[in-house]
C-alpha cells in the first residue's frame, strides 16, 4: 500500500464535505405536494448564491427527512471550503410519471498547501413545494469532482446511479487520456452516512494502477438504500478524487425514476 499524498488528503477532506453538502436528504416525496415553480427555482438559485442565511432560510420549509437547519449549516461549511462556490439550477428529464427534476451544478475553487482544488458537482433532483417554499426533495443522481493540478485532468466515471438490491456491479474511473508511461494510484472506499454528516476524512488507501484508471467490482447491499462511493487517483499531473451516490433499489421498475 502506498501513503496517500498531503494534496490527496486535502482533496478527500474536501469531498467529504461536499458529500455531507449534497448528501444530506433523501426523503420519499409526499404525493399532495406540487413540484417547485420556476419562480421559486429562480429565487432557490439566487438565495444559494448570497451571502446570507436568511433568503435561504425563508425557502425552506421542514419535513420529514428534510431540514432546512442542516442544510444552511452544510452551505456555510461549504462555503468556507469553496468562497467562490456557484450554484446553477436548470430544468432536467422529466420523472417517468411526469414531474419535473431540476438539476442544481456547483463550481467553486480554493488554494490549500500549495495546491489549487477545483470543484465540479451535480445533482438531479425532485423538489416539492407547498407553492412558495421547498418542502421535500428527492436525490436521483449525484456526483462530485474534485481536481488538483494546473489543469484539469480529464477522468470517465462509470459507476450507474441506480442497481438493484445484492446485484453485483462496476465501479471504474478511468483516464480520458493515454498514460504513456505515468506512474498513477488510486483507491476506493464507502463513504458512510455518518462519515458524509461528519465531515469525517474517509481515508482512502491508494496502490499502483496497472491501467489507465481504477476499475473495481462491487456489490449492492441487501435492502434498498444508497451506496456513495469516494475514488482517489493520483496521477503526476494531478490528484483526483470522485464522488458518486448510487441508489439501491428493490425493483426494476424503481431503477428509472
């Protein structure tokens, strides 16, 4: 095994808590509930991008699975990761039933030990409202990017957003372009519900590649849920560290929302 790089712990720090961020909820939607009008989208966008708690605040409506506490205490640790975090929510496919999805992007940037990380993360998601604040979301899809280095190092994730329950499935990120010759590790681990909560390091051992990438098997826990999985590879270009939920379901009808 080898000891992951200080950039590399900084950069799992950092997926950490955007995982704890985007993580937070994942509440079954009440069926009187009506999806979030573009208004409220707009205002939702706009408050996520100010400064202040309140706006945010006045948006969000508790409910079961849903705290508008917690989220507004992930942004601000968020936040003071990433000062110059952007959120951008536009419309996404349709649900099969019907009901729109939004998906919400965020950017954002810092410097740390002499490092420059650069986030990208997106979720799609199904929010309700009692008409003028959210009151429940779904998380559908999620996942994170977090790079180090000049530029970007370009990576695939394949890992799906949905399996079934015990199914056996891959779980690969691999280089976009040929290695020729560089030497690269990597690792994979859960990250637990708790872990994502706390803002806990999940630890990643990394080793040797042997391909253009990191490619691993894996199996589905035995009741429904959601497994997030947190890849580190180390390239001499780079660090990066993905970040994907996959959720697991009991149905095949269920793995296409």
């Amino acid at each position: 095994m080898l000891r992951t790089p200080s950039s590399a712990r900084a950069l799992l720090s950092l997926a950490a808590t955007l995982a704890a961020i985007t993580g937070s909820t994942l509440a079954p939607l009440p069926l009187r509930a009506a999806p979030a009008s573009t208004a409220l989208l707009q205002s939702l966008e706009a408050a996520l991008n100010g400064s202040a708690d309140q706006p945010l605040a006045a948006l969000l409506q508790a409910g079961p699975g849903f705290d508008p506490a917690r989220i507004l205490e992930q942004r601000r640790s968020l936040r003071a990761r990433f000062a110059d975090a952007r959120w951008t929510l536009t419309p996404g496919t349709p649900r099969r039933d019907g009901r729109p999805t939004v998906r919400m992007s965020v950017t954002g940037s810092r410097q740390e030990g002499g490092q420059r990380f650069r986030l990208q993360a997106e979720q799609l998601l199904s929010l309700e409202s009692d008409g003028r604040r959210i009151t429940g979301e779904t998380i559908l899809q999620e996942q994170s990017l977090l790079r180090s280095g000049e530029t970007d190092l370009p990576v695939t994730v394949q890992i799906p957003d949905a399996v079934l329950t015990g199914q056996r499935y891959d779980v690969d990120v691999i280089f976009d372009d040929p290695l020729e010759g560089a030497l690269t590790a990597g690792g994979i681990v859960a990250v637990t519900p708790g872990q994502a909560a706390s803002l806990e390091n999940p630890g990643i051992e990394i080793e040797a590649l042997g391909g253009g990438g990191l490619f691993k098997t894996v199996r589905a826990p035995l009741n429904p849920g959601v497994q997030t999985w947190s890849v580190l590879l180390v390239h001499p270009r780079g660090v990066v560290t993905a970040t994907r939920r996959v959720r697991v379901e009991a149905s095949k009808a269920a793995l296409t929302p």
